[in-house]
C-alpha cells in the first residue's frame, strides 16, 4: 500500500522541485527563457518525439509483416507444388522411356504378361468401362471449420474423413472393380489413404473436395455389387446419416492414370516359380481383398463379372507421354 | 516555437528517416515509449505547477528511457522480462494518469 501511495503521492519528477528550491523561484517560472533552455527543451521533445514516431511506425509495419510472410510461405507451396508436379511429368516420361526399353529388350509373348501386370499393379495407365462415383460433403459444411459436426453431436451435416473414403474404395475392390482413382490419383497396394488435418491425402497428395473415385469394372455388375458390399451400405448410411453427398453413375469408357510413386524399397520378388510366368509374389491393387484382380498372363475375368473381354483393362501407358 | 520545431522536426526524422531498428532493441521500444511520455507529461505538469526546468526535463527523459530499458532488460536475461516489462509500464502508466490529472486540475480549475 504505501508503495502505491508513493506512486501515486510522486508521480512528478522530484527533480523540478529541487532544482526550482535551488533556484529559489517556485511558482513562477513557466517555460525556459534562455535559448539554451529553448534549445534544450526542443531537444528533449524532439527526442521523445522520435522515439514515439519510430515505434509507431515499427508497429505499422510489423502487420504488413505478417503479410509478406504469409505471402512467402503461399509462395512457397505454390514453388513446392510445381516442382513436385515438374517431378512427377519427370517421372512420368522415365517411365515411358523405361516402358519403351523393355518393350526392346523383351519379346513378344512375355510382354503381354508385363502389360497386365503392370495394369493390375497400377504402374500402367489403364482404360475402360466402369463407374464413377463422385463424393463431396454436404452443402452446408464449412470449407474451413475446424469443429466437426459429427464429434461435437450434430446430425445435421458432416463432412467426408480418410476412413470413409478407405472404405468406400475398399467396397469398391470387393465389388470387383480391376483399378481405382481417386481425383486422380491411382491407388495400388502401397497407396495410402490418411488425412492430415481436414484434408484426405491419397499418395500423400492433398486432395480437394468433391472426390471423384473412378473405378474401372463391370459396369452393368459394378454399381449393383458396390451398393450390396460393405462400403456401400457405409456409404449409404454416410448419405442418410450425415448428409454427405455422393452420385454413383456408370461410364462407358474411363481412362485412369498410372500411379506415381510406386517402388519397392525392401521387398524383392522371389525367384520365378517355373510355369506362371509371373513373379509370385502377388502384386494386388486391393488391400483389402485380392479376388478382383488376376495378374496372370490369360485374360481371366474377374470373379464377379462374366464377361471377360470388356472389362480387362487395357494398356495405354507407354504411348502416353 | 524552439519547442515546437523541435517536436515537429522529431516527427520527421521518425517518419522520413525510418531508422532500422536493431532487432534486439524492439522488445524495449514500447517500454521507451511509455517512458517518454512519462517525461513528456511530467515536464508539461511542472511547466504549469511553474517549476520547470529544462536540464531536469532531458535528463528525466533520457534516464526514464535507459533506465526501463534496462529493467526489462535485465527481466529477459533472468527470464521474467514480461513481467518486469508489465510492471513498468503499470508504474510509468500510473504517473502518466496523476500527472494527467493534475494538468487536469491546471486546465479546467477542477
């Protein structure tokens, strides 16, 4: 208390009493009359105008500050996607050329087993009928919330997470599709599927609402067969439930693209078991179930459909780029 | 009019110059800020008590301003510089609002 009292009791300088005591004139002298007393006045206001003004104009600045590094970091995602899509054209034509040697190197008759491989695992951009079934969240989700409807006890809207599109593409290859996309991205057996933050990321690439899952099967089996397996009665359950929005439609002719980032790193095929032909070490597109796909060398068709020529995709990918 | 150049002409060397502030100095600026008004107002409170001087104004000026500075200087290096820096800026704050309210009485007679 008595500090405060002080504070309050002192709050001016006690050094003009005591100089105005030394003087021995109190009460009437109001404003230096000298011009060194001018002088020294200007100064000591000029100083403390200066300090205000720069501290001023530092804290103006500091706001566009923030700007420009927002600007910079912007800048530096757009840089970072570039060169990542600069990359993958990179990787893309090595493929092709890669593709092109092989086709040198080997003969007829093993290539057509390497092309169906290579479309089944998912390295080989494929074409043909199938489905295409297109998600988004509902109308009234947020772009940027941060609160999710369906965690904080709302019913009234939601928005599509990582473990919904797993199971929805996991439906899709139990309802035999042969390859699936998603935005774009083709999925094989190393694709993930996660989220970081309210993105889904599929290969580690940030995707944009409304996804768009293409999958290439039987187009008359297909939509049926994936509206009876698992993830489409999620996905029902998602439509009714949470008012995601989805539109599963059949295409006569879907192209979808080879995957980007496929290389094994550990694993190693084992040697050729003699009579298949193909490494046995089983590449499946699916993680979930391997029944849809047949890397085999014969056009064998796919469990669910009966119909075996239409629905084998065919290769494109090394005429592509 | 010596006073009032001299406030004017800190203004623009402030605006125009735009001095690059060392960037281990501008955690200290508002600290000096607060100071300086401090002094700036306990220098107009003397002026109409009548007891103002010129030498003891600069030197409260110059001294309030080091001396903050080296307060919460010294808070940062002992790790409580936020703290310190609060409690400047409430005492120096405190003084600024007596002084104001005695100019007040000066002023308006009440």
């Amino acid at each position: 208390m008595t500090l405060l009292t002080t504070m309050m009791d002192q709050s001016l300088d006690e050094g003009y009493a005591a100089a105005a005591r030394a003087r021995g004139e109190v009460g009437r002298r109001r404003l230096p009359t000298t011009t060194r007393g001018k002088l020294l006045l200007g100064a000591g206001l000029a100083m403390a105008a200066v300090v205000v003004t720069i501290s001023g104009v530092n804290a103006h600045d500091a706001r566009p500050e923030l700007a420009k590094e927002h600007d910079a970091l912007v800048q530096r995602v757009t840089d970072a996607t570039a060169a990542a899509d600069k990359l993958q054209h990179q990787v893309e034509s090595a493929r092709a050329q890669v593709d092109a040697e092989q086709q040198k190197a080997l003969h007829d008759g093993v290539d057509s087993g390497l092309a169906s491989l290579d479309a089944a695992v998912g390295t080989g951009a494929v074409t043909g009928p199938g489905v295409k079934l297109v998600i988004d969240d509902p109308a009234d989700a947020g772009t940027g919330g941060g609160i999710d409807p369906r965690t904080s006890g709302g019913f009234s809207g939601g928005r599509l997470r990582d473990r919904d599109l797993q199971l929805v593409v996991n439906g899709l290859w139990q309802a035999g599709a042969e390859a699936v996309a998603v935005n774009g991205q083709r999925l094989t057996a190393l694709s993930p599927i996660r989220a970081a933050g309210d993105a889904i990321l599929v290969d580690n690439r940030p995707l944009v609402p409304p996804y768009t899952v293409l999958a290439i099967g039987d187009e008359k089996v297909l939509p049926a067969a994936f509206q009876e397996s698992m993830g489409g009665h999620y996905l029902k359950l998602l439509q009714d439930s949470y008012g995601i929005r989805a539109n599963l439609s059949g295409q006569h002719a879907l192209s979808l693209p080879a995957a980007v980032g496929f290389a094994l790193r550990l694993a190693s095929p084992l040697p050729d078991t003699p009579g298949t032909g193909a490494p046995s070490a089983q590449p499946s597109g699916a993680p979930a179930t391997s029944t849809p796909l047949s890397p085999s060398a014969s056009p064998s068709p796919s469990p669910t459909s009966g119909t075996p020529a239409p629905s084998r995709p065919s290769r494109t990918g090394a005429s592509k780029s | 009019m010596i006073a009032v150049l001299g406030l004017v002409a800190g203004v623009i060397v402030g605006l125009f110059v735009q001095p690059s502030v060392p960037p281990a100095v501008v955690p200290y600026l508002p600290i000096a800020v607060v100071a300086a008004l401090d002094a700036v107002f306990g220098g107009v409170r003397a002026m109409l008590d009548g007891i103002f001087d010129d030498k003891v104004f600069v030197v409260s000026f110059l001294s309030n301003v080091v001396v903050a500075a080296l307060i919460v200087f010294l808070g940062d290096q002992l790790g409580v510089g936020s703290q310190l820096s609060t409690g400047v800026v409430v005492v120096l704050g405190i003084r600024i609002f007596s002084n104001a309210a005695a100019i007040r009485r000066h002023v308006f007679r009440a």
